[in-house]
C-alpha cells in the first residue's frame, strides 16, 4: 500500500485528531481575531472621533493585510512547507492583535489591524491545505468543512467575549484576549507534522514515509507494509498541450472560484463588520446591540455544518446554489424587515436565516478551493482564492461606509448588495462539471 492510499483510506486515530484539532483551533482563534473589530468599533469610533468611512477602513486595512498575506505567503507554503509558515503566520497575527490592544492612535490602529491581516492570510490557506492532504478521501469535505467552521466558532466566541468585557473594560481588552494565538505556535512545532503529500512533491520521501509509518502504528496497522506513491517514481512526462490545458484550468477554476469569494466577501464581511453599529444605529444600547449579534454569530456555525453535511449528499455547485438562493432571500427580508420597521424579533430572525444559509456555502467553497488543484500548487491556488475574498472584504466595509456616510438608509444598502453572490454562483455552476465526491486528491486533480 501506498503513503498516499494509506492516508486516503486510513481510519482516525489520535495522530488525525490531533492534526484535526490543532488545524480548527488555529481557526478559531483566526475567526476570534477577524472578528473583534466588529465589537470594538463602536467604541474605537467614540474614542477616536472619527467618521463612519473612516471605521470602515479599520476593517478594510486588516482585509489589505489578508489580501497580501495571501497572495505572498501562500505560494512560500509550496515552497517551504506547509508547518513553518502556519508558525510563522500564528506569530504574525498574535503580534498585530497585541500592536491592536496598545494603539494610541488611529493611524497606529491602521497599521496594526493591517499587520494582524498579514497572519490571518496566511494562515487560511496552509491550514486547509494540511487538512486536505491529511484528510481520509471519505471525509475530506468533513475535514475541510471543520476548518472553516471553527473559523466562524471564532466569531461567535468573540461575540461572547466582547459582550462580557468590552461595555465594562473597553474595547482593548477584546484585542487583549486576541493575543492567546501565540500560545498556538508550541502546538503546531510538537505535534503538527508536515502534510506528507508536500513531502512526496519535494521528494523528502524518508521523512514522508516516517509520517506514514507513525500514522499507521496508531490506527493498529503496524503489519502493513507501507511504498512511496508510484507517482513520484520515472514516468512518461505529459504532453506540453496537456500541461497548457491542465494550467488552464486550473486558472480558470482559480477565477471562477474567485469570483464567488468576491461577491460572498462584499456582502458578508461588508455586514458583518458593520452589523453591532447598524444595531446601535437603529436606537439599541451597546449591550443589546452586542447581544443581537451574538445571537446572528451563533447560528452561522449551525449553517456551516448544514452546508458540509449537504456538499457530500450532491454536487457541491449544486449546494452552493441552492443555499446561495435562499440566504439572498432572507437577507432581502432583512431588508424588509428595517424599511417597514418590523419589530427587533422579525429583522433578528431574517438575519438569523441568512446567516444560517450564507455560512453553508463556507464549507463547500473552502473543500472546492484545496480539492480541485494539485499539492504543488495547492496552496497557491487557495490563496489566491482567498485574495478576491480579501478584495470583498476591503471593499464591503468601505462601501457600506461609506453609504451610511451619505446618509443612506440601512434597507437600501442591503437591497444593493443581495443579488451578486446568486449570480457568483449560477457561474460556479455553469462552469464546474467535476464532481470531487469521494475521490481521492490525484484522482481529481492528477497530482
């Protein structure tokens, strides 16, 4: 048996729980971080005196930092492997929230938030590409989908956090606690092993094999007798057409999949950036602001494993249509819901909904993004996906900004932005004809 058949088949045992865990922790903690803004924001406007433009771009530089992180970092994770730059971006984003927690003044917030978007970035897409390569094929979209659920866990826990500390200490305590991600670095350096695919494309395969070896005698297989991948060994080198035509697809998928963060990244982070201050806009105390958005946060995890659950019972493009539909319809009674002034229970539970039915898509779009492309570009591939993402998000909070700046009405904004992520993806659709259910990463890809 194969490395490769054997991680693809191989049952859990501790050594995958462990990298399971630490993978989700470490998003957590990046959910955690992304999401503080939201709540200190408020505050940060009070203390700072500046306009609502001006706080949308606090959101917007940790999205420019995200976008470089992912477009610099990313591609080193295929170089350099895939354990010392998740080190390295667990420092990076702990150093930026601690720089966060001490700014004295708005400028210094800016650099700051752009330095924590840096870690967060890179962090993304070496965290999925590990659960990928080290995922059984059988649970590769749950392995994936953990991911990006603990990702929003992060939020909501901020969401808790924020509502028991910032009203009563400020909002640098929130950026305080944000700091506990450095801790994580000890984690991945002792019990995080490198992925054993990017071994194999390097052709470390002693240290592939050991990995193997290791995984093996934990799920009680130490009789199986273990070989590199037949892959890796002299085969005939494909066709420069056929690599021209393989390239090409992968740039168009990139593309395709780009697209839909874009849109997904505008209207969720956009809101969601902004979502206690549109609540303390409409009369509500920071409390119950906080308290509503808590609420909306703890569903979208809920969403989230609605959507991994669905991405294996069908096409994931199909999934991805299907929820994309239904949260710009509950999102539209959002919209509703504030310019006939239903009351608080009504726009909550519209929000509710759309987050529930905008977080399945999460899981879905992040499985798409690590499976479809080869490990000697894996990581590249997510994170350039998850740079358009990152042009969203800037963008998202700047135009909502700067909307409420103009004095815009908040069901008028919500109108503007419910149609593009639909129509992101009717394209996906349209253009995916893969189905990566239950097949291994070089089935679908060839390496």
């Amino acid at each position: 048996m194969t490395y490769t058949e054997f991680l693809d088949a191989a049952p859990m045992s501790r050594f995958l729980w462990v990298v399971l865990l630490g993978c989700v922790v470490a998003q957590v903690l990046d959910g955690f971080d992304f999401e503080a803004t939201s709540f200190a924001l408020p505050l940060i406007v009070q203390e700072f005196q500046i306009t609502p433009t001006q706080a949308g771009a606090i959101g917007s530089f940790t999205n420019v930092g995200l976008l470089l992180g992912a477009l610099i970092f990313a591609p080193l994770s295929d170089r350099f492997g895939r354990k010392p730059i998740f080190q390295w971006a667990l420092f990076t984003y702990a150093f930026g929230t601690f720089l966060s927690a001490i700014a004295s003044n708005y400028q210094f917030l800016l650099a700051a938030r752009f330095i924590a978007g840096l870690g967060i970035a890179a962090e993304f897409p070496v965290a999925f590409a590990l659960l990928a390569e080290y995922s059984p094929k059988r649970l590769r979209h749950i392995f994936v989908g953990s991911g990006a659920i603990g990702y929003s866990v992060g939020w909501f826990v901020c969401a808790v956090v924020a509502t028991a500390i910032v009203p009563a200490f400020g909002w640098r305590a929130i950026y305080w606690v944000g700091v506990a991600p450095a801790f994580m670095i000890v984690f991945v350096r002792l019990y995080i092993p490198e992925s054993v695919r990017f071994l194999l494309q390097q052709g470390r395969m002693q240290e592939a094999g050991e990995i193997t070896r290791k995984l093996a005698d934990q799920a009680g297989f130490s009789n199986v007798e273990l070989v590199p991948p037949e892959t890796i060994k002299a085969e005939a080198k494909p066709s420069l057409i056929a690599q021209f035509s393989a390239l090409r697809l992968f740039v168009a998928t990139i593309v395709v999949l780009g697209i839909f963060q874009l849109a997904n990244n505008i209207q969720v982070v956009g809101f969601g950036t902004w979502l206690p201050s549109i609540f303390v806009k409409q009369g509500f105390t920071l409390t119950r602001s906080f308290a509503f958005t808590m609420i909306v946060l703890a569903v979208t995890p809920i969403g989230q494993l609605f959507g991994m659950w669905l991405q294996d019972q069908m096409p994931r493009k199909w999934a991805m249509l299907i929820l994309a539909g239904v949260s710009a319809l509950c999102f539209f009674g959002f919209g509703l819901s504030f310019e006939y002034k239903y009351p608080i229970s009504v726009i909550v539970a519209c929000d509710v909904g759309y987050q529930f039915f905008s977080g399945g898509v999460v899981p879905i779009v992040y499985t798409l993004s690590v499976e479809l492309f080869p490990t000697k570009i894996r990581s590249l591939a997510n994170g350039l996906i998850v740079a358009c993402a990152r042009i969203g998000s800037i963008t998202g909070p700047l135009v909502l900004g700067f909307f409420l700046t103009l004095g815009t009405e908040i069901h008028q904004i919500i109108y503007y932005f419910a149609l593009p992520l639909v129509l992101a993806a009717i394209v996906v659709v349209v253009f995916l004809k893969i189905d990566a259910r239950q097949k291994t990463l070089e089935q679908v890809t060839g390496g």
